[in-house]
C-alpha cells in the first residue's frame, strides 16, 4: 500500500464531518499530532444540526447501520461510543408501506424477519427470504475487506480468490434479477433493492454486488442515537478533542501552500497560516479540487448520484402507521428511477422515507409535538431541473408531497404543521454539493472500488482525500471507512482492523445499547 513519505508528524484534517472525524481519531491513535480545520461552527458536516423552534433537526442522514466501525474509531484513542452516544436498536428497522394497503415491518431478526416475510406472502416467500439472508451474509463476508475497507493502488489489486468467490456468488449480475432468484413477490423485491439509489444506480442497472447495503439495513441491525445523528458526530469530536486535537471552527480552508511536490501550510480565510507534515481533504470533490488547482483527468465525467427534496416538518400530531423509519412505496417502480435518472424529471408516483426521531427521543421536539423528516428522491442538476429552477419548483413540488402524504394516509398534515424546512437541490448546490445532490458520485462499475476517485492526490505526496466522493463510497458505513483509510495512507498501516473482518456486524452487546423507547405521549406506535 502506498503511503505519504517523509515527516507526518503534524496532520491538518479539512472538514469535520463523519470521515474527517474519523480519521482524527485514528490519526491520534497513531501518535500523530492532528489540527482540524471546519468551516461550520461545529462538527458534522452532512450530518448536521438545525434548531427549528423548539425542534433539533438531523439535517443529513436519519439511518445508522454498522456502529461497530464508529466504536472503532472511537477505541483507536482508548474511548468507546457508548461512553458518547447512547442507540438504540430499532425494532422494525423499517415499515414498508405499499401503494396496495399492505404493509410489512421490516425486521434484522432473522427468526421474525421470516416470520413476518410468511404472514404477509406467504411460506414459499419466507423460505426464500431464509435463503436471501444467507446470500447477503455471505456478499458482505466476500466483499468487506478485500473490496470495501482497502485501500486501492492499482485495480490489478482486485486479482484475488474473494475476486472469483464475489463472482461465484453471483455479485457481477443485476441486483433485480438477483433478488428475483430468491423472491417472486414484487413488493418483498422493493424491500431489498431500493437501497441501490443509495449507491445512486437504479436496481434493474445496479451491480449485485451492491446488495452489501441491503446487508446493512436489514441484516446487521439499524440504531438511532438518542439525541438525533447528530450526536454521533458531536461524540467524536469531543473524543477527538480529549485525546488532543486542536479544533478551527468557523475557519475555511482557502490555500495550500506547497513547495517541491508537498504541501507545507494550510492558510484559512482569517488568514492564519497552519503549518502541516501531511493534509487530509475531507470537503466535498470541487472544494477540495479548488483547493489543490486541478481536478484529476478521467476518460469520461464523473456521473452523480440522485439528489433529495427534504421536508423538515414539525407538527402538533403523528400518525399511527409511522414507524421510525416508513418507507412508503408508489405503484410506479422502474419507471420513476427513470424519471430520475434517464429523464431528469421528478417521481411521477413517488417512494418516499418517512423518519419519525421522536418515536424514540421525544426531547426532539417541544412536548407534545412531533419531528417527521420526510425524503423524496429527485434527479440532480446534471440531468434535471438546474439549481436555480428549484427557487420556483420548490414550493410546487413542497404542496405536492404534503397532498401525496394526505393521500397515503396521514390525514391532515398540512395542517398540523407548526414549524418547517424544505431542503432543495438549490440548497445541496449551495452547500457545495456537485450536481446538486448530497449523494456524491454514484456507484457505477466505473466509479466504484479502484475505479473511483482515489485518495491519493498525483503530484503531492502528502495529500490525501477521505469522504463520500471517493474511495469506498456514499453512506455512513462507507465514509466512517473513509476517514480510517486515509490514516492508513499517512500512518502506514491501520492500527485497528476489528471493523475490517469479514464478519457479521456486532450485535447490540458491544457499545450500545439496545432499547425499544415508548413513543411520546399520546402517540401509538406499533412498532
């Protein structure tokens, strides 16, 4: 493996989101001395906090799978998460909710995951789920630590035995037609292939190899940490400071000083200058290509994942249908992930994420109100409407989604709103985000593994790149993974590969905490 030559003493960090964070604590653990650099007022990144009223609002990702590879960050400084965060497991994981009047919970729990995979389609279904869920077990044992938690130097890297037992396993076909060898019934299909728009690849397109992620979600277990994802990112860095870091807040990175292919100083816009052995990017592709002058040559564009319409809505009421996490499914399947990515128009017949955090934390939200984060996939604004269209078409589009919640069951939301937030692909385009989409690049067979963008920066030495836009990926996972292999590329070697063993992530026996919380007062949740 390729590593940054010469001193790395003092290691400057740009960015204090999930992969930066990550990657301080694994700095520290290696006896490095780490300055981190972020331009917001605090730590997150993506996973950020907003107060709106009385409510505290995750203003990025509202799932946490894989704990395990944040505890691993957290031990390389001799700390624990759940000395951090408290989670608690979430039993179901999701609730599918289907354009029919159907619904399933959607259980990690192999045992009741069959058991409700047969009530609602049937024996012949849950044996075949029996079967699925020792495919996906077997995926993730093939794929995690040879193609996942490695650092790529060359793609002649991938020549490997886990190579031909990930093509054996059927990992190089369709993700749809994968699942369908296992599950005739159509809505169960949805359940376990909508996760490839996570990858930003529609399922019938998607590699099924990507079926990794379903892994993640309906077989490792799904947390909420108390307090909103965004405690997850605050308990890092408060680690990361009690093992000796030294935190810029409000401090953007505008300059790197370089000199006989290194880079010596980092300078801010205050004007301070950070000298530095070694400097890890962790801002987004074009920020961290402004900062370095070029962006890479590649033979062809970089493709971008979809983007989101997000709807923070606090109201005086909830639903008893919603779990913490709904995913409310549309008649259309293949013809909206059309829409998003060949016709650049919004979902005709939308699926959408319900995420209801005051299930589980009522202190979320003001007493006796409710927090519900309501996502709508949409094309970005590469392939649709530009970030300056969405000024108009956000309102429309706001008006549209509310009258289709109405529609599929929660009467009345739009007038139980007392506070709100609509998050628009003008906003991800103004936050930085390339083609208007939170999503990064998307995981096309060209843009995935050694085939992405690397970390490495060509030409200097003591560069290196960490989060979602490249190497392994989009997702909390996958950027927590990040953030440990760009320490690698700077310290030489990883200190603690317990989060890289091909094996099952670790149950809530180990850092968390497992609970089922009641819901607010006054609110029935079934699950």
């Amino acid at each position: 493996m390729r590593t940054v030559p010469g001193p790395t003493d003092h290691v400057v960090v740009v960015g204090a989101g999930l992969s930066g964070l990550a990657c301080a604590l694994h700095l520290l653990g290696a006896g490095r001395r780490v300055t981190v650099v972020e331009r917001d007022s605090g730590p997150g990144g993506r996973a950020g906090r907003v107060r709106l009223g009385g409510y505290e609002v995750d203003t990025g990702p509202t799932v946490l799978t894989m704990p395990h590879l944040a505890d691993e960050a957290f031990a390389a400084v001799g700390d624990s998460l759940s000395r951090h965060v408290e989670l608690m497991a979430l039993h179901p994981a999701y609730r599918a909710c289907f354009a029919d009047g159907t619904s399933l919970d959607v259980h990690t729990d192999g045992e009741a995951m069959e058991a409700e995979v047969r009530r609602f389609a049937g024996p012949a279904e849950a044996a075949g789920y029996r079967g699925l869920r020792e495919w996906l077990e077997q995926l993730y044992r093939a794929q995690m630590r040879r193609f996942i938690d490695t650092n790529f130097d060359s793609p002649f890297r991938l020549l490997h035995p886990d190579l031909a037992r990930l093509a054996a396993l059927g990992g190089f076909g369709r993700l749809d037609r994968r699942i369908g060898r296992f599950l005739s019934d159509e809505r169960l299909r949805r359940v376990f292939s909508f996760q490839a728009l996570y990858a930003g690849v529609a399922p019938a397109r998607a590699l099924a190899a990507y079926a990794v992620i379903a892994y993640m979600d309906t077989v490792a277990g799904v947390w909420f940490p108390k307090g909103g994802m965004h405690a997850l990112p605050r308990g890092m860095a408060d680690a990361a400071a009690g093992a000796g870091a030294a935190f810029r807040w409000s401090a953007e990175a505008t300059a790197l000083e370089r000199s006989a292919g290194r880079v010596r100083a980092v300078r801010l816009a205050s004007g301070e200058r950070i000298p530095c052995d070694a400097v890890v990017l962790t801002c987004e592709l074009p920020a961290a290509h402004r900062l370095l002058g070029r962006a890479p040559r590649r033979p062809v564009r970089l493709r971008h994942s979809p983007s989101a319409v997000i709807l923070h809505a606090g109201t005086d009421r909830t639903w008893p249908g919603l779990s913490h996490h709904t995913l409310s499914f549309g008649t259309a399947w293949e013809r909206t992930f059309d829409e998003l990515t060949v016709r650049g128009q919004v979902m005709s017949d939308p699926s959408l994420l319900i995420t209801r955090p005051t299930a589980h934390d009522p202190d979320m939200a003001p007493s006796g109100r409710h927090l519900h984060y309501v996502l709508a996939p949409c094309p970005n604004t590469d392939v649709g409407p530009s970030a300056a269209a969405w000024r108009d078409l956000g309102p429309r589009y706001r008006d549209s989604l509310v009258a289709e919640l109405e529609r599929r069951g929660l009467e009345g939301f739009a007038g139980s709103v007392q506070e709100e937030m609509l998050v628009t692909p003008l906003d991800w385009a103004a936050q930085g985000h390339a083609a208007g989409s939170p999503f990064s690049v998307s995981h096309t067979f060209a843009q995935t593994g050694p085939f992405r963008p690397r970390n490495l920066v060509r030409g200097l030495e003591n560069v290196v790149l960490a989060g979602c836009g490249t190497t392994p990926g989009v997702g909390v996972p996958t950027v927590l993974i990040s953030g440990k292999l760009a320490a690698a590329r700077v310290t030489g070697g990883l200190r603690n590969r317990g989060g890289a063993r091909a094996r099952p992530a670790p149950g809530p026996t180990r850092a968390v905490t497992s609970a089922s919380a009641p819901a607010p007062e006054g609110a029935h949740d079934p699950s």
